[in-house]
C-alpha cells in the first residue's frame, strides 16, 4: 500500500468525520493543528483512495491539497543565531518548508560563522544526523562557501541541500564532493520574504527539498521498512498514554525511516521497545529505539525488512 | 536610498556585491539612516578577508537643552522641570543626579522633575542633556556591524568630523594596511582620511 502525503484544511464542523474516514480508509493522522474555527490535518493517505477521499470532504468545504514533505523531519542549519540570519532568511525558510507539511528544526551552530573559524562539534553533527535532510542556509560569497561547507558538513551523512546566493551552476561548481541538492539566488538577505521573486526561491527550496526526498523514498523501496513509521508512530501512541500529556506541537515527530519519542529515554525505553506492534512482534524486534542527541528525546529507527525478515 | 549623494558596494564576486546592495539599503532603512547618511561606500574582499565602509553624515541636528525636554521654573534656590518631552528623560536625570546629588533631585510624578535646596546655575536652561551626533555615529557603527559579513569579528571603527569608517576581518590586520585601505576608499568618494 502505497501512503501518499497530503493536507486537509476545513472547519470544526464534523471534522470528527473525517478522522474516522482516514483510519477506514487505512490512513494515518502525522499532526492535528486547531486553528481557531479551522482544523489542519497533516495525514498519510492510501494513494488510491485520495479521490475517494476528496469526495467525501467535498460537502464539507473541505480542502485537500498535496503537501509533499509530510512526514519528515528537516534541519534547517544556520551558521549561528545572530542577527545576521535571525528572522531572515533562516525562519523564513523552516517556516516555508512547514507550510508544505515538515517538520523543520533550526539547528544554529555555536561556532558557524567566518570562514577559517567555522566549524562543527559532535553535538551538532549528531543532532543533523537524526533528520531526514539538511538544508544548510549559507551566505553571499562563492570564496567563503567554498571555503567553510566541507568543513560544516564533515561527518553529516543525511542529504545535505546547500542555499548560498551565488547562482545554482556556481554552487556546483564549488562543491566537491558535490551536495544532494542545490539552490541559488538565496543567501544571507535582511528583509521580509513577501516579494514574488522571493516567494519563489522559498519554492525552489520546497521542490529540491522535496526532489531530494523522493530519492531518498525511492532507496528505502529498494528494501523496505519493517513497519511503516506513521504505524509505529499510532502504536507508539496507544501504547504509551504519557505521549498526551507532553505539550509539545508534535510529541511524537514522524521521519522518513523511524520516530522521534519527546519522552525521557531513561524512563521509558523499555515501555516503547516492549510494545507489541502485532502478536508476536514488539516495536524491538523492528526497530532500535536509541537515546536522542536532542535533549533527552526517545529515537526510533526502524529496520528494514532485509535485516528482520518481517513486514508488519 | 535615492537621498544619499554617493553610495556604493565594490566585491568582485557579482551575486555577493548585489545583495550586499540591497543588505546595506535594508538596514540603513531599519535604523533611519538614509537621511542621515550623504556619502557611503563599501568594500568586500572575501579572499583578504576584509569589510570596509567608509562614508560621511550629514548634519545630525544640534545638541539637546535642558529647554528642550521641558520648561523650567525657578524659586530661588530649587527649580521645576515640567516634562514636555520624554525622549531624553532618562539621560537628564543621569545629569542631574551627577550635578546636584541624589538628595537633592526628586521626580514625584512622570512628568515633573524638581530640584530643591541648591544652587541653580544661570545658564540652566541652555546646559546640554544629549547630543545626537554622538547617538547617530553609535546607530550608524551599529547597523555596519549587522551589515558587515557574520564572523568578522576583528573590526576597527572610527568617527568623528562627519566622517566614519568601519574596517572588520576574521583576521588580524596591521594597522598600516588597514590606513592604507581607507585612505583609499575615502579617496574614490572624493573625500581624505583625516
């Protein structure tokens, strides 16, 4: 069963509804946002039934719209947290990058900035790690991206999508080893990004995002995973009652190959790794539920099915 | 940015020396700037590295009375401050205090100020609180450091005469090239290092 990504806007009103309709249908809700007098569903959808879907939200003013980054987690890096990128360009971009349905952390590096002096410590190189994705937001000199990228991306393994201002032909050209995915025209600015022209770079950074995704979608079909991480991410939540008191917009954050638990691990580990996902397979037997390096967060990465020989 | 009479941003990288345009016009904008600026030219070399501007301002406006934040009463030997306007409140009472004592100054309310049992100088009313000058090469060095490069950490800054310049780098530089350099860039804007 193929899930497709996709976002439901509409009113309060029978919203109810529609929840029961996505789990009939084998759906999965990733994020629920209450919005005064509109609800927002981030949900996973069997791609046959998005018509049958949209159809049934069709009476109720409902908007179902393709939201091609729901379900992954993003970092979002930044040489530091001055003023030089804080608010533009940097939230501007993680506050995009959510519109289209990610989960976006901005990962401001204590030491970032300049080009000899930048550098990256183990903390922040293992915080990248556990996201699906890098966007690494640079500045405005092909001499200092040049300079300073390989050295803020030693040891990250995720995809890395590289942002500078020198044009997208420069930013490949400078790059050795080369990135997962570039964009250009988008370095370090000072202002709202509301012009058109500026809309569309944050567009252009939505569908290389999104490009770079699929590539890594396509590798985890090559061997598929032993649970879907929007099943795991339910079991997680009927499993552990405690996940409802954490105040957190997404307690439980659902990434391409795994979920992010905002639960101590040393409390409950064991609770999560001894959950039955189905008779006789525990949420252990899939995956490796592993300490976070963001505060003391739950990891769990799940393995694919070459390595467990089970597909639940 | 159409009221300054010379603004530029030399770097030979084409795409950096645009947005460092448009950079520079933002914040000077932010900061009400524009208007006070006349000349200002910048100078990026990423490969040095170095950040230079170096401009002049035009006249920032007069020096700030005591007449200018409020009207004055004098009885004798105590005299009433009725506040018209608070702009400069704080940094008068800072003046106060440091003349005439802290026993000696009292604010009832927001807007009196009153100073008893002192002897109060004749030329009170003309005695200078602020001079806005000084606050305009602070706010202008202020905003060249969020215009400047991020990790140019190591910055000489100068002012005075109506000219500033603002040199950083990641780098130490010797004083000599750094001289050399603005003499340079004050050169091309028809100006001299003073």
């Amino acid at each position: 069963m193929i899930l497709v990504p996709v976002t439901f806007r509409g009113g309060v009103y029978r919203h109810d509804e529609v929840m029961d309709y996505i789990e009939d249908l084998g759906g999965y809700i990733i994020q629920k946002h209450d919005i005064a007098q509109e609800v927002v569903l981030q949900v996973l959808i069997p791609k046959d039934d998005i018509e049958r879907f949209r159809s049934f939200v069709r009476p109720l003013a409902g908007e179902v719209t393709a939201s091609p980054l729901v379900g992954t987690e993003i970092a979002v890096v930044i040489p530091s947290l001055e003023i030089h990128h804080l608010p533009h360009s940097a939230c501007d971009i993680a506050e995009y990058l959510r519109t289209v349905g990610a989960k976006t952390n901005m990962v401001g590096l204590a030491r970032g900035f300049g080009k000899r002096i930048s550098q990256l410590n183990d903390e922040e190189r293992d915080v990248i790690n556990e996201h699906d994705v890098a966007v690494y937001v640079l500045g405005n000199f092909e001499t200092c991206i040049q300079e300073k990228f390989n050295g803020l991306r030693r040891g990250v393994h995720v995809p890395v999508i590289l942002t500078g201002a020198p044009p997208v032909d420069a930013l490949k050209r400078i790059t050795d080893p080369p990135a997962a995915g570039y964009v250009g025209n988008l370095g370090r600015f000072m202002h709202r990004t509301r012009t058109e022209a500026d809309i569309g770079r944050l567009d252009a950074v939505v569908e290389e995002v999104a490009r770079v995704l699929d590539l890594s979608r396509d590798e985890l079909a090559q061997d598929p995973l032993s649970v879907s991480p929007a099943r795991l991410q339910d079991v997680i939540q009927e499993g552990v009652p405690e996940i409802d008191e954490v105040f957190s917009p997404t307690p439980i954050t659902v990434q391409l190959a795994g979920v992010r638990v905002k639960l101590p691990f040393t409390r409950y580990a064991e609770t999560i790794r001894r959950l039955p996902v189905e008779e006789g397979v525990t949420v252990s037997d899939i995956a490796d539920v592993i300490p976070s390096r963001m505060r003391d967060y739950i990891l769990v990465r799940i393995k694919p099915f070459s390595e467990t020989h089970i597909v639940v | 940015m159409t009221t300054m009479d010379r603004y530029e941003v030399e770097c030979f990288e084409e795409a950096g020396r645009d947005i460092y345009k448009q950079i520079t016009s933002t914040v000077l904008q932010d900061h009400n700037l524009t208007s006070v600026v006349s000349k200002l030219r910048i100078f990026i070399d990423p490969r040095i590295p170095i950040f230079v501007a170096v401009g002049t301002i035009r006249d920032a406006g007069g020096s700030i009375q005591v007449s200018d934040v409020g009207s004055v009463q004098r009885q004798a030997d105590s005299a009433t401050i009725s506040v018209r306007d608070e702009t400069h409140l704080a940094k008068l009472l800072v003046k106060l205090n440091t003349i005439f004592g802290y026993d000696h100054v009292d604010q009832p309310d927001r807007f009196t100020i009153i100073i008893s049992d002192t002897e109060i100088p004749a030329d009170f009313e003309g005695m200078e609180v602020a001079n806005r000058a000084d606050t305009v090469f602070r706010d202008l060095i202020y905003a060249l450091t969020v215009i400047a490069p991020e990790g140019f950490k190591v910055r000489r800054e100068s002012y005075g005469k109506r000219r500033f310049f603002y040199v950083a780098s990641e780098n130490t530089l010797p004083e000599h090239v750094i001289e050399g350099i603005v003499s340079e860039q004050f050169g091309l804007i028809g100006e001299e290092l003073q």
